[in-house]
C-alpha cells in the first residue's frame, strides 16, 4: 500500500520500502535495502535498599542504590519525594559502578525513583522508605568532691537507644572505652563524657565536679592575767 506520508508505524519485522511517483506511468522505484524492525524491551528499574536506612539518628547518610535494564538506553534518573508525581529533587545520582547508580545523603522519608529512556519510555520504583536509628538518650548523676584536695569525685551515666552496645569514654582519653558508664576517684574540674553505639554514634555530655572550700581554723589564743 502506497501512502503519501512516509512515516510508518509497524510491528516488528523486516521489511523493504518502495516510491512511486504520481504520473500515470506510475514509475516505481527498486526497492529499498531491508530494514528491520526489532522490538523494544520496556525499560525496567531495579533497586537495592539495603543501606536506606540512617545509622545516626538526626543525620542524612542513607543511600538508595540501583540499574535500569531495557530502552534505548541513555537512562536518566530522577529521585522524587513524597510520591512520584513529586517534582524531581535536585540531587544527581553518581555511578558506583559498571550497571549501579545510587542517590546518597539521604535523610529520612519516603522516595520513589524514575527512569527514562529515550522519548517515552519509563519505570518508576515502588515506595521507598528510609528511617533512622533511635536517638541516644541519656541519664546521669555527679558526686561532687567530698573534701578539698580529695580525688573521690563520681559520674554515673547511663544511655538508651542507638544501635548494639553502648560504649563510654571519658575526657581526655577517648580511646579508652568502656561499657560501664561510671567514673570514679575522680578530682575537680570539668569533664566530657562520650557514648557510643555500635554504629560510631556518639553523644558528648559535659560535666563539673566541684569541690569544697578549704576549711580554715582560727584560734584565738586567751591568757588569764
């Protein structure tokens, strides 16, 4: 079938292509080289979101990971928030490695992922939810020196929440820690006191320990004359 448009849309398959003129004659050309036409793969999104998590409550450190596989090729993604009708974020995504791309500093909420191929080819991902570790919360107690000169100061803290065991450490070796959060035989003066969870998490708290004024003892001396 001859058409004056020589735009076609065909399903897969190989073809060959001819023109015709208008005269009467109908002159007609060879026929074209074949051409085939081969079949789009809908263009597919995979991701991994096993680091979408926040390890330090309050910070931005999640990573969306993932490939697309299909199209033409040329993917461009997009990261949305809230839902997937969301204006794109402005954040690139960087390429981690051969087929993976990955969104990074991400702090917590609900994502969706996009990609484009080509004109009209697209996939976006399912809901993506990010949450984050419970915050560190702390209690404490401070004996205060009991006696002027003494080293029998007292810090007692004890946390909740973060992620594993709690570590502590006290100023001014933090390399020393420990999983007991009492300090002892401690002098006067001021002191920070870090803790720790399994993920590197860390809260520093600071603490005084006073002590008390020298006692002075004044005799006066009295002689009976």
């Amino acid at each position: 079938t001859f058409t004056a448009n020589n735009l076609f849309t065909l399903p897969p398959g190989t073809y060959e292509f001819y023109v015709q003129d208008a005269n009467v004659n109908t002159c007609l050309s060879a026929a074209s080289n074949k051409v085939e036409v081969v079949a789009v793969q809908p263009v597919s999104l995979t991701v991994n979101a096993a680091d979408a998590f926040v390890k330090c409550n309050g910070e931005a450190t999640a990573r969306i990971t993932f490939s697309a596989t299909g199209g033409v090729g040329g993917y461009q993604y997009s990261l949305h928030q809230g839902n997937p009708t969301a204006p794109a974020m402005t954040i690139s995504a960087t390429q981690i490695n051969a087929t993976d791309w990955a969104f990074s500093g991400l702090a917590t909420g609900t994502y969706f992922v996009k990609v484009k191929s080509g004109v009209d080819c697209e996939d976006n991902s399912s809901q993506i939810d990010i949450r984050e570790a419970d915050a560190i919360s702390v209690t404490s107690t401070v004996s205060n020196v009991t006696c002027k000169g003494a080293k029998n100061g007292k810090i007692t803290v004890t946390a909740e929440g973060g992620t594993g065991t709690i570590v502590y450490a006290i100023s001014p070796r933090f390399d020393r820690v420990v999983e007991s959060g009492v300090f002892e035989k401690l002098a006067p003066g001021e002191y920070v006191v870090r803790i720790q969870d399994a993920n590197g998490c860390h809260r520093d708290e600071i603490f005084k320990i006073t002590e008390p004024d020298l006692i002075r003892v004044r005799i006066d001396r009295q002689t009976d004359e």
